[in-house]
C-alpha cells in the first residue's frame, strides 16, 4: 500500500482561530538560522501546517510563494512520520536568500528534531 502524499484542506490550519490557537499555546518550539517551528498537540489523528512568511522578512512575494512552496513539499512528504500536531511555520529574515536544496536540507534537519522533541 502506498502512502498518501498529498496536501488536503485537513492537514492544513486555515484559520485565523487555527494560528491564534497554536501561538496562545505553544507546546513545542524548533529553530534554525531562517526557520521556527511552533507546535502543540491538539489531539488530531494526523499533523497540520499553517505556513507565515512575512513580507517584512521576504521582500518579494516571488520569493515568499517559492518559499511556501518548498515548505508545503517538505511537509508533504514528511507528515506521515511526524507526530499529531498542529504546527506554524515562521520564515526568519533572510530566509529566501538560499538555494533549493539548502532551504530542504533545513527543514529536514527541522523535521527530525520536532520529531524527537515530540517524543520526549
């Protein structure tokens, strides 16, 4: 049986009371040089993402929607692994000054530790 890679509405926060909510209640923090991660268990049966990339910090929204998309990826493709949260993805200034393959590299490197910081 394969696995399901895609990106439904149910793994997604899409309201404002879905933000509010995890940044009222922050159970788990992980960061890096352009990316924190915010997360809290909700008691959902699987993960959900709700990505903030601010124009302050991403001048372009060219760069801003490349970013968003490399983050869903990595999400997508992750998510089965990752415990039931619900998770916020900040970009950091900066954050579009590096290349496709490092911005992956980071987040997978994100990924493993929200992983073993959710297991503790």
């Amino acid at each position: 049986m394969s696995a399901d890679f895609t990106f439904p509405k149910h793994v997604r926060l899409l309201t404002a009371s879905d933000y509010s909510n995890v940044f009222q209640d922050v159970q788990l923090r992980v960061s890096s040089k352009n990316f924190l991660i915010l997360a809290r268990d909700e008691g959902n049966e699987h993960s959900r993402l709700g990505i903030i990339i601010a124009k302050k910090n991403v001048k372009l929204a060219v760069e801003r929607n490349r970013l968003k998309r490399q983050l869903r990826e990595t999400f997508r493709k992750q998510r089965h692994t990752l415990p039931a949260l619900e998770i916020v993805l900040l970009a950091k200034r900066g954050a579009d000054k590096n290349d496709s393959l490092s911005v992956a590299r980071e987040l997978d490197f994100l990924w493993q530790k929200l992983k073993r910081k959710a297991s503790k």
